[in-house]
C-alpha cells in the first residue's frame, strides 16, 4: 500500500467480515500516513505490517511479494488471497463468506476469481465514502475485451512445500505439483490455469467475483495517475487505462449485504481516536493533494477530458472475440490464425 490511509479501514473491515483471519501489508513511501496507521492497526492487534521501501531496480510489488514468501504468517496460513486496496472479493455462494465459497466448490485447491470492473459512476468528486456503497455501475458478466476484462486473482489453498513464490495474480508452484485443482468462478473445474487469463465468452461470476473499484471517481483517479503503477511503474496510468476499465453498465450492489456491518465495524474502530485521527490525515492529504493537481494545466486539461469521455462502450461480442484473437496473435506470432475460446 502506498497513501492508502482513507481507504484501509472499509477494506479490512469487509475482509474481516467475509472470513479473513490474518492480513499482512506491506507499505511504501507514504506520504498520508499510511504506513503509521498501519503500525497503529498492528499495535491493536488487527493487521501485521511490514515496510516494503523502494530501493534498486525491482518493482516494488515484487520486493513485497519476494518478502512474504518466507513471512512466518504465509507459513502458517491454509488460504491465501493476494490483494490490493481496491480489489473486493463478493462471494455469491451461501452468505457471502469464504467458507461458503469453498463449500460450493470443495474439491477446489484453488479459485481463478476474474476481475468485474467497477466504473467510476458518474461521481467526479473524491468523497469520503465507502467505496463499495459510491460505486455500483459496473461491466456485464459476458466480456473478453479488454483482455484484462478475463484477468484473475487467486485464492488458494496453502501447502508450503509446495509453493516456490507468489504472484500478483496467482501463485507459482513447484514442479511435480500440476496436480493442483483449479476452479473458475463459477466453481467449474478448470484443467489449468495458464498465465493470468481466464478466456471466455460466457458469465463466469455464479460463485465469487473480484469488485475491482480501479477508478473511483475522477478526483480520485488524478491521485492514481499521479503515483503511478506498482509493478511497471514507467507505464503510465491515463487515458487507457481509464478507457479500459470504466464500465457503467451493469447495477451490481450485491455487496451491499454487508455496508450495515462495514460502516459499524469502522464505526467501532473509530472509537480509538489515533486511528480516527490516521483515518481524518488520509483524507485531508488526498483533498489537498487533488486541489494541488487542479491547478496544473495538465492535470486539469486531464480531469476535464475525463469527465467528457461518458463510460466505455461494450463492444459487440464478435468484435471482442477478434481483438482478443488479433492481440493473442501478435504476442505469439506461432499460434494458429484460429483461436478458439472456450467457456
């Protein structure tokens, strides 16, 4: 995490909620407090922090990933979940707890859960909310394109020896362990899982999706643009990256089932007034520091033309199916001229 602080405490709290028992956060070159409130949490015995600082050449993602291999808490744990600030796993199964997901698909080692990209819902301003209760528009169930429209994250069962080091989106495990099984959000088993996509052309959401708020509103999205991507962080965050993930679609507010135990869970924190105060900087550094943005031209010139722009279209299913099919073809000028996409 790095300048999270307004952020955090509706993430853990909905973690908390849905089953999550231990969290281990790594933070970077905050600037909000981000990494005090941190030490602040685990002093209350909520998280485990540890600083992850930008040194040499590697991606700082990566820095933090390599570190919690060996983390005593990675030992220890049954299931793992790798996941950013602004990533929600909404499980449909049963009440919407991680056990209930792995009721409904129990042979399951591990759950290819694809990202639903959640748009920035005609909100300009940053607000001081919950994100899941601001953003509730969102792209359809059936969607190839953009190809990170197919992008997963893992939740896995842990077996130590087996792991040789995690990833973004998915563990890597050692050789002579391909007899892992894996399923798909639907809890349909998958044969494998193959690099960070799982292509198809049918919903893949029955069981659990990733609500992936990457947006906010537009004010927010200035701050995003501003700090730049952890793990490639010379590719900017713009234009593109807006276009590829602002679907309005779809009204999904599923989630919604536990705002009334979120806001009382933050609530309850709250009652600790250093973490009140940690939570209150957050907020003011990030309305301060868009009001700093907004007197820029460029930052301007930026917000203006997003606000413009309107919601991504949804292009018409043939037309995703060639795109996909152009781009597979050109990282790998070797495959068949025909790409078949499979449920």
């Amino acid at each position: 995490m790095r300048n999270e602080a307004a952020f955090i405490l509706e993430w853990l709290a909905y973690y908390k909620l849905i089953g999550v028992t231990d969290f281990l956060i790594y933070s970077n070159d905050c600037d909000d407090g981000t990494d005090a409130m941190l030490d602040h949490l685990q002093d209350m015995g909520i998280v485990t922090h540890q600083p992850n600082p930008r040194s040499g050449k590697k991606a700082i993602q990566w820095k933090a990933l390599n570190r919690a291999r060996n983390h005593p808490l990675t030992k220890k744990s049954d299931w793992i979940f790798v996941t950013d600030v602004d990533e929600f796993l909404c499980i449909h199964a049963g009440d919407g707890t991680l056990q209930d997901l792995r009721a409904a698909a129990p042979e399951a080692d591990a759950f290819a859960l694809s990202w639903r990209m959640f748009g920035h819902n005609n909100q300009h301003a940053y607000t001081d909310d919950l994100m899941m209760s601001q953003f509730t528009q969102c792209a359809p169930e059936a969607m190839l394109w953009p190809w990170r429209a197919v992008q997963y994250k893992t939740l896995w069962r842990n077996i130590p020896e087996n792991l040789d080091k995690l990833g973004v989106h998915r563990p890597h495990f050692k050789d002579g362990t391909q007899n892992v099984r894996w399923s798909d959000g639907n809890g349909r088993p998958l044969r494998r899982a193959l690099g960070t996509i799982v292509p198809s052309v049918e919903p893949r959401y029955d069981l659990a999706q990733i609500n992936h708020y990457a947006l906010s509103s537009v004010e927010n999205f200035l701050l995003k643009a501003d700090r730049g991507k952890p793990n490639h962080s010379s590719d900017p965050t713009d234009y593109a990256y807006w276009i590829e993930r602002d679907f309005n679609q779809i009204e999904d507010s599923r989630i919604l089932k536990f705002e009334t135990a979120v806001r009382a869970q933050v609530q309850e924190w709250c009652t600790d007034d250093r973490l009140k105060a940690f939570h209150e900087t957050g907020v003011e550094w990030r309305q301060n520091r868009i009001a700093t943005l907004m007197q820029d031209l460029d930052w301007f010139y930026m917000y203006s033309g997003l606000v413009q722009a309107g919601p991504t279209q949804v292009l018409p299913m043939e037309i995703q199916q060639k795109l996909f099919s152009d781009l597979i073809r050109l990282k790998n000028p070797n495959v068949s001229k025909t790409t078949t996409l499979r449920p």
